[in-house]
C-alpha cells in the first residue's frame, strides 16, 4: 500500500529544493540557501512529506535519517551527477562515486536513483543549449560506456539507475536518450525524464514517456514557457540568458502539457514524482508551497 503520509491521488510526491541555490545570473550555488536541518523544516513547512534524498558532506547516513525524522519527511530517490575526464575526474572515480552513492540510498530504503552527467558553466551545451550541440560519436561511445558501467554499478548496491537526460549535459536530444535505453538493459538502466528539460530540447516527452513507461519510476516535473525557449534558441541565447529570460515555471503555471505527460506513465504507475523549480517565479518557499498545493490535487486520468 502507498502510504498516506506523501500521497496524493494515487501518487508519490516529493520536492528537489534546488529554488533554495537558484542565482540571479540562472545558475545554482549550492552553498547558498538555509543550513540542512533548517530547510528540512522549511519543506516540510511548505507541504511536502518527502524530500529528494541527499547526504549531506560530512555526515553519515544516520545523521541524515534523523533530521528527516525530525523534520517528519521521507526520503525519495536522489541523484546522481557523473563526472567525467574533460571535468578532471577519471572515469574510475566517478564509478567509485556512484557505488558510495547508491549505497547511501540503499541504505535510506529508496530502489531508484536518477543518473546523469553533469553539466559546467563553459560546456559547449550551456553555450549553445537544447540542440544537440557538437555532437561526437567518439564522446558519445564513451558516455555509453560509463552510463552501462555505472547502472551496472548501482544494480551491485540495489538500485536501479535512472537516465536523466538533462540540457547542457552530452545526453541532451531525444535520439542520445534513445541510443542509451534501447542498448542497455531494461534490467540495469531505467528512465528518468525531466519534462522540462526534455521539452527545452524539444523532444517528444509524452511519446518518450509512453514508449520507456515500463522502465519509468523516477520523474521530475518541472514546467516552462515554451515561448522564451523558442525566442531564446531563435537569438542564440546560453542556458543561464534562457533561465533568466523567464523559461521556468512552477507545475500549472507555464505551458506544457503536464496532464498529458503524467498520463503517458499509464494508470499503474507507482513510482516518484519529483517537483524540481530549478529557477523560480515566486521566493524559494512560496514555490515550494504552490509546488506542494499543485501535487496535492494531482488524481489520476480516468479511464
């Protein structure tokens, strides 16, 4: 049975609180907003009963656990941002990375885990977003390689990877996101969309939903204003001028059609919805508030 605690409608809901780190300029800065425990209440505060589930640095899982208790949230599945040699890290770190991660999660009892790599201020994508930029079949044959090592990885610890296709990142497009699940196992690799960051890219998120929904139990739902991305791509903005430029929304108020999105999961779905705002229209805790009220009336589509 789901439990009542964080479901509404028939789903699981939880927040990423990344509106806490968003910066003026469209980034985030993870150093900014409230100390750990404090905005562990602050969500609470906000409505939500679970919450995108990260150790912090310096402490231990346990540390972790009790402040959720104390806070009255359940942790949901977390993520996973994969480095690679172009960002100094070695491909074998990364893997030994993703193993201490998925055991952190294994050991908060989550099953799920997004994956992706990871995106810098002076990548290509950022410069030139949602279009596939420089695209190489020599990068992307090595991308496979550390996606399939690394679900592999995460399947030893117990959790199921989760493709988390994400703007400025090497696995951006519809076709990359297709190339990466039709490869490797339904059993190691699941999906993870983002139905932002698939809809900046221009990707068909519903038929993508409808066509991977056996794989999906993970997904952010994010909203945006399809207008700034298509002014945003026609003048040649960067990821951060599109951010700024107004793209991101709280659920309800952009303009993609999330009713549609979240019936392609089909009436079974048990799986997480992660609300994620990554800059917000309204401060940090009344987007998390209207974000939680937005979730709460969720019901499933009727059939």
């Amino acid at each position: 049975m789901t439990d009542p605690l964080f479901a509404s409608g028939g789903y699981k809901f939880a927040l990423n609180p990344i509106q806490w780190f968003a910066t003026e300029d469209g980034w985030l800065d993870p150093t900014k907003g409230p100390a750990p425990r404090d905005l562990l209440k602050e969500i609470a505060r906000s409505g939500f009963r679970a919450v995108h589930a990260q150790v912090p640095a310096g402490w231990t899982v346990g540390d972790y656990k009790n402040a959720l208790q104390a806070a009255e949230l359940k942790p949901a599945p977390g993520y996973l941002s994969m480095g690679l040699p172009e960002h100094g890290i070695e491909i074998e770190a990364t893997l030994e990375t993703a193993r201490e991660s998925a055991a952190q999660q294994a050991e908060l009892g989550l099953t799920d885990m997004f994956i992706a790599t990871r995106m810098t201020r002076d990548a290509p994508r950022v410069r030139r977003p949602g279009i596939g930029a420089e695209f190489d079949e020599a990068r992307f044959a090595m991308i496979f390689d550390l996606v399939d090592r690394a679900s592999a990885v995460l399947k030893q610890e117990g959790i199921r990877a989760a493709l988390h296709p994400h703007i400025g990142t090497w696995i951006e497009t519809e076709a990359e996101t297709r190339r990466l699940l039709d490869n490797i196992s339904a059993n190691q690799l699941g999906f993870g969309p983002d139905t932002g960051h698939l809809s900046w890219a221009g990707a068909d998120v519903i038929g993508l939903i409808a066509d991977y929904r056996d794989r999906t139990r993970v997904m952010h739902v994010k909203d945006c204003r399809l207008k700034v991305r298509d002014a945003s791509k026609a003048a040649g903005k960067t990821y951060q001028e599109t951010v700024t430029s107004g793209l991101w929304a709280e659920p309800g108020i952009g303009e993609l059609d999330l009713a549609g999105m979240l019936a392609a999961l089909g009436g079974d779905f048990d799986g997480w919805l992660i609300a994620e705002v990554d800059f917000p229209t309204l401060p940090p805790f009344e987007c998390a508030k209207v974000s939680a009220e937005w979730f709460s009336e969720l019901r499933r589509p009727s059939h």
